[in-house]
C-alpha cells in the first residue's frame, strides 16, 4: 500500500457524489497481493474500503479513513469451462462487465479453453444479466447484489455466480463454490473454522439474512466490502435468446400506462424486461436529448408516461404474434400507432434499453445539485422491493407521496417484480422532507414483506436512513468475519453522518 497524497483523486468518491479521504491507497493484481495488502490493513487496524470502478449509487466504495483498496488492476479473464451441461467463465473480479461480455463474443483463443470457446458460441450461450451500467466490475455487481431490467427471466447477478475467491478481512482465503456450503438449522461452519450463526427472521435491509438452505455465495452476494473481497469470480452462461423485440408504448398519463404494463404481465415467459416512467421521468428524458447522445439518437418523446418492454425468445413466430397482441392492446387502451417504438435489431434495441441507463444518470446528475443548481447534496433516491404489495398499490404509494411530499421527483421501476425508484430532486430546505419521505415509503416496504435500499445497497448514503431498520442480530452473522471489527466503515460503525 502507499500513501494518498493526492485530496482530490477519483478514488474518493463514486456516482453517488458522496466525497470521502483515505489514508493509504492499494492497487493489487492478484489474489496474493491483494490477500497480503488486507492482511496488513488488518495487523494495522486500519478500515479497509474496496472498490470496483466506483459507479455504486450508495457511496459503499467512499473511503472515509483508512485503506482505499482498487480492484481495477485485476482485469483478467481466468479461463472457461464446461460442465454439468453448462459453461463458466472464471474471471478476475476487477474486470468491467462490457469486457467479460465481449470476450465471448470476439474471435480471440485461450489456448486449451479454444474448443470450449467455439461451443460457448456455438449453443448460443452467453451472461445474461444486464445491469445497465456496463463499466461496473464483476466484484462490484457482486457485492451490491446488482439486477438488471432483465433479472425476473435471468435472475440477478449472485443467482449467476457459481463460485467466488473470498479473501476474508483477516487476510485468508475461501473459495465459495456454489452447492459446497449450505446454511442449516445452526447456522453454516466452514473447513476453516469460520462459523457462521443462524438468524432467526427475515432482515429488511440484508439480502445476506442467513436462512436454511441459503448458500455461502448467496450469503456473500450484496455484502458491499463488509465481509471481504471477492479476488476472482466464476460466471454460470446461459442460452441467450436467439431474439428479442423491444419496445417503447407512450401513454398520455401514468395511471393508462400502468393499466397497460399490468395486462403485459400476462406474457409472462416470454417477458423479459418491463419497466414503467411516470410523466416527469418521462420529461427528463425528453430534455436530456441535449446532453446525452444515446437519447439525442431517438425522436422526442411525446408528453406522456412510458412502458418500456422485452419479449425474448428461440421461436420468431410466437414473438411476432406476442407483439402485434401487444400492439393490438396497446390501440385498444387509447395508445396511437405514434406514440409506440419498436424494433429487433441490436443497435435499435441498445437505443431503447439506453432509455433506462439515460434516466439514471440524468436523475443523479440533477439531485447532485438539488434540482436546482444550488446545492451540492448526494443523491437521494427511494428504491425499495414491495414484496407481496400489489405492483398498482406501489406504485400509486410512491407516486402519492411524491406529490404531498411537494417534492420534485420521479418514478420509475419493474413492474414484474415491484421495485420502484423514486429519485427526488429537494432544495436545500426540502432535505428533511426527502429524509422523511424515505422512511416513510421504506416502511411500507418492510411491512409488505419487501426490503428497503433492495436496488443500489445501503452504502454510506443510506446508513441514516438504514439505522430506523437495523436489526442487531445480523451483527452477529458479521462478527466471525472479523471478530467485530468492520471491514468497511460501513453504518455499523462510525462513518460521518
Ligand atoms: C447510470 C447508472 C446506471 C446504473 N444502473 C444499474 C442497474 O441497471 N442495475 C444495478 O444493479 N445497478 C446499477 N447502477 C449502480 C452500479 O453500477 C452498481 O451498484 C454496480 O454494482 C457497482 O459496481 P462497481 O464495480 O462500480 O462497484 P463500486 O461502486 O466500486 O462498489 C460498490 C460496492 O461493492 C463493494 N465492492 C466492489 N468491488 C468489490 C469486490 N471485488 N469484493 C467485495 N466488495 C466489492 C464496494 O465496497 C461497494 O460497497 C447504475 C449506476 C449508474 C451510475
């Protein structure tokens, strides 16, 4: 490790805007060098914060003392594998998601892993999911449980890890494959010793809550620099889908466009991503076409709220006819044929999905200043699982108490499985509002058997709005980590408010 010598490097803050210090700073290659820099992180009691390529909304990757430790040097794809009438790709978990995706696809060997190569392509086989951020690493998506529009037919980014290096904060490694370390009735002991305690309950606020039947790297997935690192990660491919239509449907108001995203429910199966923009979302987009040019690339949005959606599929003829029903009920709810865009090809579907990336980065670039160009504030987002809450009464909560809140905002979300983000754009003076607002729509989440901060994590930013919700417990399942001294100055310890 050496010493940070420079206030203003990129590495002490991420997209959450939050702005942190660190003390040391360590930039490993390999599982080695990285277990040596945390091993004496750990003999010199200093926290350690690791970071991906820092595009975390939640500011997990801010240093705020301590070790600023960068996986950016452990770029390598580590080999591919067949097996179980599948393949793996092994991984450095440095390496940005766009780059583990085009090594699949671009004709380059790997020596002895060629032939496996040339069967991965040729069964069509490739990571399906799609966070929209594709400079995130494989560690960072890992680590903060990362999903994409995609997720309800693909599953997250853990349901597609089948093995992770685990260096543990102490210095030692684990190797987590999936099916080897299941949680049971007391809890999970591993050949190291380590010993993991069973919680009772369901913690709100944890994807890690350490139920029977749960594995180790699902235990380990959304743990955000917690509980170690992950050094190298092993990827499960799946049969991609030989075609996919997307489409764009604009209705004049939000309440038409939900009626319609939920009757798309009924294409279940083949529905691959659906997701709703309220009437402001909508806007922001609309005005964004001057500043982003993955929008500038599309015609001006109508003035209306949207439903964007994916159906995907082997059988051409079963999504041509899904899409014209689709059409059909589109014209039959009140849409006009021009307020719809559609297409198949791989550049006009990489238009329409840069729809949900583009409200993404607009929404946290303008809450960066408050929405109104004075105020230096992080991002402030509501992004929640609903759990068993009906999808139309979330959504209408959320959108009901964005407008008595007297708040700018917007929402968008999944509507296959009811997660909602409301980013809030406050003044200065709106801030405790904002807080308030939070809490209120993450109770509801908690009490619909949902989780709060599900999306994006809990990270730094979140840790106030986490404390309402802790539950002590899970400090006992991260005590045998590092025999309660946190990895992270995460919110169980002394982080700045
Ligand atoms: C415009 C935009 C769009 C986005 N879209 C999506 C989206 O569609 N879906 C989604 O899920 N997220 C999205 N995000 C959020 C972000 O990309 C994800 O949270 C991503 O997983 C972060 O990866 P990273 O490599 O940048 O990690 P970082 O931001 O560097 O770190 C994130 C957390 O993981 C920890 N961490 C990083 N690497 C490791 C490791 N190797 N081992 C252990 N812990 C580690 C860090 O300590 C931190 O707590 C978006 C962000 C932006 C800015």
């Amino acid at each position: 490790m050496k010493l940070c010598t420079d206030m203003n490097e990129s590495w002490l803050s991420d997209e959450s805007r939050l702005k942190g210090r660190a003390d040391w700073v360590a930039t490993p290659s390999s599982p080695l060098e990285m277990a040596k820099e945390i091993k004496e992180a750990h003999e010199r009691g200093l926290s350690v914060s690791i970071q991906g390529a820092r595009t975390g909304l939640a500011g997990g990757s801010v240093p705020f003392g301590g070790l600023a430790l960068s996986t950016g040097r452990m770029n390598a794809i580590l080999g591919l594998e067949a097996g179980n009438a599948s393949f793996f790709l092994k991984a450095q978990s440095g390496i940005p998601l766009k780059d583990a995706k085009q090594f699949l696809m671009r004709p380059c060997g790997l020596g002895k892993n060629l032939q496996v190569l040339e069967a991965v392509r040729e069964n069509h086989m490739g990571f399906a999911p799609n966070p929209s951020e594709k400079t995130a690493t494989l560690g960072g998506l890992f680590a903060s449980g990362a999903r994409g529009l995609n997720s309800i037919s693909c599953g997250s980014m853990s349901d597609n890890v089948s093995g992770v290096t685990w260096i543990l904060p102490d210095g030692r490694q684990i190797s987590a494959v999936r099916g080897e370390h299941v949680f049971g009735a007391d809890g999970l002991k591993l050949p190291n010793g380590l010993s993991i305690p069973r919680v009772n309950g369901k913690d709100p606020l944890f994807s890690q809550f350490p139920a029977p039947g749960m594995d180790l790297i699902d235990f380990l997935a959304g743990s955000e620099g917690r509980l170690g690192v992950a050094a190298e990660i092993t990827l499960r491919l799946q049969k991609i889908p030989d075609i996919t239509w997307s489409a764009a449907y604009f209705f004049p108001s939000s309440d038409e466009a939900l009626a319609f995203a939920a009757e798309l429910r009924r294409w279940r199966g083949m529905l691959h991503a659906c997701e709703i923009m309220d009437e402001a979302a909508v806007r922001i987009l609309d005005e964004g076409r001057l500043r982003l040019p993955s929008l500038a690339a599309l015609p001006p949005f109508p003035n209306a709220a949207a439903v964007y959606a994916e159906i995907a599929g082997d059988d051409s003829d079963a999504l041509e006819e899904a899409l014209f029903e689709q059409l059909e009920l589109f014209s039959r709810m009140g849409g006009r044929e021009e307020d719809t865009w559609a297409g198949s090809a791989p550049n006009e579907i990489e238009k329409f999905q840069s729809l949900h990336h583009s409200l993404m980065e607009l929404g946290n670039t303008l809450s960066v200043s408050g929405g109104t160009g004075e105020a230096q504030v992080c991002r402030i987002s509501s992004d929640n699982f609903y759990g068993s809450a009906s999808v139309e009464k979330a959504w209408k909560i959320c959108r009901l108490n964005l407008k008595e809140s007297g708040i700018k905002g917007f929402v968008h979300g999944s509507v296959l499985d009811g997660r909602f983000s409301v980013c809030l754009l406050p003044t200065l003076n709106q801030l405790s509002g904002a807080e308030e607002f939070r809490i209120i729509l993450a109770r509801f989440a908690l009490e619909s058997g949902g989780a709060a901060c599900s999306d994006y994590g809990v990270g730094k930013v979140n840790r106030k709005l986490a404390k309402n919700f802790l539950r002590p417990e899970m400090e006992e399942c991260f005590k045998p980590f590092d025999k309660g001294r946190r990895m992270s100055n995460s919110f169980f310890l002394e982080a700045p408010e």
